[in-house]
C-alpha cells in the first residue's frame, strides 16, 4: 500500500506556524513572522492528516495560542495563526469552522493566511480545501488571486471548491473569468461557477442558467434549478422531481438513488420539509407511501408552475435503467472528471449513469473481455483494493465465470502518485479502451469537442492509476 | 444460513418476550449488570439508515437539529457509508460519510458519523460498509467552542 507523506508536509508548516506564534508573541512590536518554505517539504495533502486525531499543534486550545500575548495586535495575530493551523490540520469538523472564522477576522488572518499558502498551486494544494474560503472572502486581492490560478491549473485537485467560493463572493469585474468555467470539463466545476451568476442578481443571465438545465451531468442541472427556483422560475422544480423517482443502478452503484436524495435535500430547503408529503428518498419510489408522497408532490409542483410548459429533455428524465454486462469501471479523478463505462454481454458500450449513452462495438468485443477475465481473475483470491482511501478511483466491476462479481479499487488521494494500478488491471483496462471505437465524441463528457472517447478516459486513467503500460 | 443481520433481529424480537411483562415495579438491577435490561434502546430492532438519512440537511453552527433527527438518539441502528478518505492506519474511531470523495464540498459536523468502535480496530475500508450501534444525537463543543459532532455512534462494523 502507498503511504501518504502528507503527515510530514502538514507538520512542517505547523511548526513553522509554531514558530511564527513564538516569535510574535516575544516580541511587543507586530513584526511579521517569516513565511515558513513550504517547497521544501514533500508533496502531500494537510487533509491526509488523521481526522479524528489532529496534530498537537492544531488541538491545542485556541486560548493557549494568546495566553503570553505582549498586546492586543500579537494576540489577535496568534489566534489567527491557530485558526490556519485548524483549518489546515484540525479535526474534520473544526476544519470549516476555523476557517470561517479566519473570514470574519481581517487584517490578521490575512497576514497568517499569507505565511502558509507559499508561491505555486502545489503548495496550495498541501492545505486541503478549507483555507480556500478565507482566501476568498477576506479582503486581499493577492489570496484571491491565488484562487484564480488554482482554478485555472488543471492538475490543482481543488479546483471545484476553489471556484465555489471565487463564485459565491464573485467581483463585477471577474465575470469574464467566470465565463469558461461554465463549460469546465469537470461538472462539479460548471456547477458550482453557476453561483456566480447568482451573486450578480441580474436576471438577463435565466437563459444562462436554462441552458445549464440540458446539461448531461444531473449535477449541474440541478444547481441550475437551484438557482433559477430561488429567481420565481418554478417550473425548474420539474427537473428536481424528476430524480425522485430514479431507480437507476451502474452494476450494484445505486446512483437513481443518490439523485434521489441530493433532489430531496434541494426541494426540502426550497419548498420545507412538509411540502414533500413525506417523501423518503431512501425508500423505493414504487413503495405505495412513497409513490403516494410523489403524486401528491407532483400535482403541488405542477399547481405552481401553472402553464407553463417547459419540460426535461429525455436524457434528464427519471429512468429505471440498469447497466450490467462483463465490465464496469468507474473513474473519479478531482482533476480530469468522473467518467462510467460497461461492456455490455450484446457488444455494446454504455457511457454514462441515469440515462447513459449505448455505441455499437466491434462483433465479438464482450466475448473478448469476457476470455481475458476468465483467464485472469480469481473471485476468491488477491487483493481487491490497491493504494489508500481517496476520492481518486478507478473501480472496476468484473463478472467472473461461477462466481459473484468482483469490486477492484485502485485508489490515492489528491497527490499524484506513480503507476499504482497493477499489472493485472493495467492488462484489462488496456483491453476496454482498445475496444473503445475511435471515433466515439461524446457530448458533455469533459473536454473539448474534437475529444475522444478513448482520449478522455486514457487521461483520467493515467491522472489516477498512472500510465497505461 | 443465517446472516448476522437475520440473528439480531431474533435476538431483539425474542428479548422482549423473555422478560416480564409490564411490571408495576421495576425490578432493581445494579446499573451495567444488564445492559439489555439498562438500556431500553438496546432492546428495540436496530433502524436502518443511509447516512445520507442524517446528513441531507441544511445547517450551520447555532442552527438547531431538526426534531426528525433527534428522535434517533439513543436508539440502535444500522448505518450505511463511506469510511472518510483521510483514514490510513487501524483506528478504532473515524467519520462515516455519504460519498467516497469529499474533495468538493466542506464538510461540517452534520455531513459526518462519528464512529466509535466498541471492540478491535480497523484498516481502511473502501466502497460502502454497514455499522451497528447506539447513535447519539446533539451538538457537542470543545473548549474552543467548535462543534466538533452531531452524530456519534458507539458499535461495530456490521
């Protein structure tokens, strides 16, 4: 298993946070603490740092962080250092509320912000997401510019959290730069740029939002709805009843039903908790209290929208689709996208969740694959699992003869590490993207028009499990 | 062959036929002598829940649970999730989440379970896993004034 070195890089710039806090608190003029050189320590993550058992740093009390303070301007100056130690190395739950309180703190949590965020967007990277709010929301125009490049490096693995908050505190003059995003390779990007149209309260820009709605990812249209709901644009609400009623599954990934419940999180903060008429979105929509609370919702939505009679496109509509076959892979890369792919038994491939997209394969494509996991995988020997808990995944779903399907992961978080897959897997998925025909450009996949398929997964393969061999 | 999970909902149906039927009096039993018979929420069969059933709610720091939720505290349950990402030793305590990657939103103390283990240890787990135990529900602050919780759970990996 690949270890993290993300312990040592998250401690070296706590100690350099420690030291800063010693100098400034022995000396009675707020001389500020030199910038601790985080190049030199190793790549990694701060948020790889155990959750649970934070850094001594980070756990002291806050109080400790002041209790010598010579005057008012040194004591503010190491609670706000300590608020950036948490941020970056505090528990799970502390993280978010050290940094929001970073953001009401001003001019000292600016200069403590500034000691830790080092000069490039690696360096960046090493203090997890957290600190990214105070970035934005404090007054200093050199943070958030700092944003703005990590938003605009590809290989920056917090690029969705970085443009949420450039978003939520967008400037009048930031709009063009607002502008790509919405067409981001990465939806979780498109999405959450679509708050920035939201913060310009200027309703010219519903048609960019409506066109948010015939997005191919059910995330972006339902930001869009979000937001067009919150501007008197009821009928959106259509496109979040519609995920209520998924059952869609990719092999046994229930992904109907996590559409289900992020629409029922949105409708209930829309609409309250009792407009939903009891809805449970962990229940099967086709169970008779459930189906009931539907009818009931759907005829209250329809009431409000009244006639107007824009609808979801097909492919945004509720679907009881199941994709099976010889092959799954799931592949979730924080910089090059989400992608789900099958080999379906009848030669068919099948792109996407919900309502996925089927090409034709060459004759004999499944039967292929079909022979290589027969001659190569056992259901009841090995390893399943290769790397460390992290939201960069390649898992594949392999239906081995006589017995149950097999679940591989290979998995790392957001550092980049070298040819993790193993051969065996390297092997298989080499023979998927060989079967995928060359000519297949998907829409509203990630990247640009003139990318393929192939492409596409060949890069958000080789950002997880390293290069294909 | 009988699943765990088919095991305990005997054991819970079956406890409460064993013992007496609404007594005028409760019988005097030393306090953790019986831990069935010390906590009424042990004897109840377990509730299943997504931790997406606890965590898909709108909160920030001085809101209140909604009452829905807080009618979980203190009884037995079932929940399924993720193992937080940042977890890379054996540990005995970690956050249970609803998605495998958590790298586009922040998470709060209402986006987690934080489970305890009551006996042994775990590596990482990936993809989704089931623990059983007593959930407690409410706010819990350090001496700094974060929240550090809303949801614990003290059990085992089902």
């Amino acid at each position: 298993m690949v270890r993290s070195k993300g312990g040592r890089s998250a401690r070296a710039i706590g100690a350099a946070l420690v030291l800063a806090l010693i100098a400034s608190c022995s000396d009675s003029e707020p001389v500020a603490p030199a910038a601790p050189d985080v190049r030199d320590a190793p790549a990694s993550n701060a948020t790889a740092e155990s959750p649970v058992a934070e850094s001594p740093d980070a756990a002291a009390p806050v109080a400790d962080a002041s209790a010598d303070a010579a005057d008012p301007i040194a004591e503010e100056r190491a609670l706000a250092e300590r608020m950036v130690s948490i941020a970056c190395e505090g528990t799970l739950a502390k993280r978010p509320q050290a940094a929001q309180r970073l953001s009401a703190m001003g001019e000292a949590a600016v200069l403590a912000v500034r000691q830790v965020v080092g000069t490039t967007t690696h360096d960046l990277a090493r203090l997890g997401p957290d600190l990214l709010r105070p970035m934005a929301e404090l007054d200093a125009p050199d943070l958030r510019e700092r944003l703005w490049e990590a938003v605009t490096d590809a290989d920056y693995p917090y690029r969705p959290a970085a443009t949420k908050w450039l978003a939520e505190t967008a400037r009048d003059d930031e709009w063009a730069r607002f502008e790509p995003l919405l067409a981001d390779p990465l939806s979780s990007v498109r999405a959450a740029a679509l708050s920035s149209i939201a913060t310009r309260d200027d309703r010219s820009l519903v048609p960019m939002l409506e066109a948010a709605l015939e997005d191919r990812s059910d995330v972006v249209r339902r930001a869009a709805a979000d937001l067009l709901v919150q501007w008197d644009r009821a009928y959106a609400l259509r496109w979040l009843f519609e995920d209520l009623s998924r059952t869609d599954r990719f092999f046994d990934l229930e992904t109907g039903e996590s559409a289900r419940y992020e629409s029922a999180r949105v409708l209930r903060r829309l609409l309250d908790d009792r407009a939903l008429f009891g809805y449970q979105p962990g229940v099967d929509p086709n169970d008779p209290a459930n189906h009931a609370a539907l009818t009931a919702l759907g005829a209250a939505i329809e009431a409000r929208v009244g006639a107007d009679e824009r609808r979801p496109p097909a492919f945004a509509r509720s679907t009881d689709v199941v994709v099976d076959g010889v092959l799954g892979l799931e592949i979730r890369s924080c910089r090059r996208g989400e992608y789900f792919v099958a080999i379906a038994d009848d030669d068919r491939l099948v792109v996407g969740t919900g309502r996925p997209t089927e090409y034709a394969l060459e004759p004999g494509a499944s039967a292929r694959i079909a022979d290589l996991v027969a001659a190569r995988f056992d259901a009841t020997e090995g390893p399943t699992m290769w790397g460390e808990l992290g939201c960069d995944i390649e898992c594949y779903r392999v239906r081995v003869p006589g017995g149950p399907n097999l679940v591989l992961r290979v998995m790392k978080g957001p550092e980049e590490v070298d040819d993790l897959r193993p051969d065996l897997l390297d092997e298989l998925v080499r023979a998927l993207v060989a079967e995928v025909p060359t000519d297949v450009r998907p829409s509203g996949l990630g990247g640009s028009d003139d990318d393929t398929l192939r492409a596409l997964l060949s890069t958000a393969l080789e950002s997880v499990g390293g290069d294909l061999r | 062959m009988f699943s765990t999970r088919s095991i305990i909902g005997l054991v819970a149906a079956a406890v409460p036929a064993l013992l007496p039927s609404a007594p005028a009096e409760a019988p005097s039993i030393p306090a953790g002598s019986c831990p069935a018979a010390s906590d009424p929420a042990a004897l109840l069969d377990p509730v299943e829940l997504d931790v997406r059933d606890l965590t898909s709610f709108e909160w920030e720091v001085g809101d209140p649970i909604p009452e829905d939720l807080l009618r979980y505290d203190g009884r037995r349950v079932i929940i399924r999730g993720f193992m937080y990402q940042g977890v890379e030793d054996v540990v005995d305590q970690f956050p249970l989440v609803a998605e495998s990657c958590q790298c586009n939103e922040r998470l709060l103390p209402h986006h987690f379970i934080d489970v305890t283990l009551k006996r042994g240890d775990t590596g990482p787990i990936p993809g989704e896993f089931e623990v059983l135990g007593k959930l407690s529900v409410g706010e819990v602050e350090d001496e700094d004034g974060f929240v550090v919780s809303l949801f614990r759970l003290k059990g085992e990996i089902y």
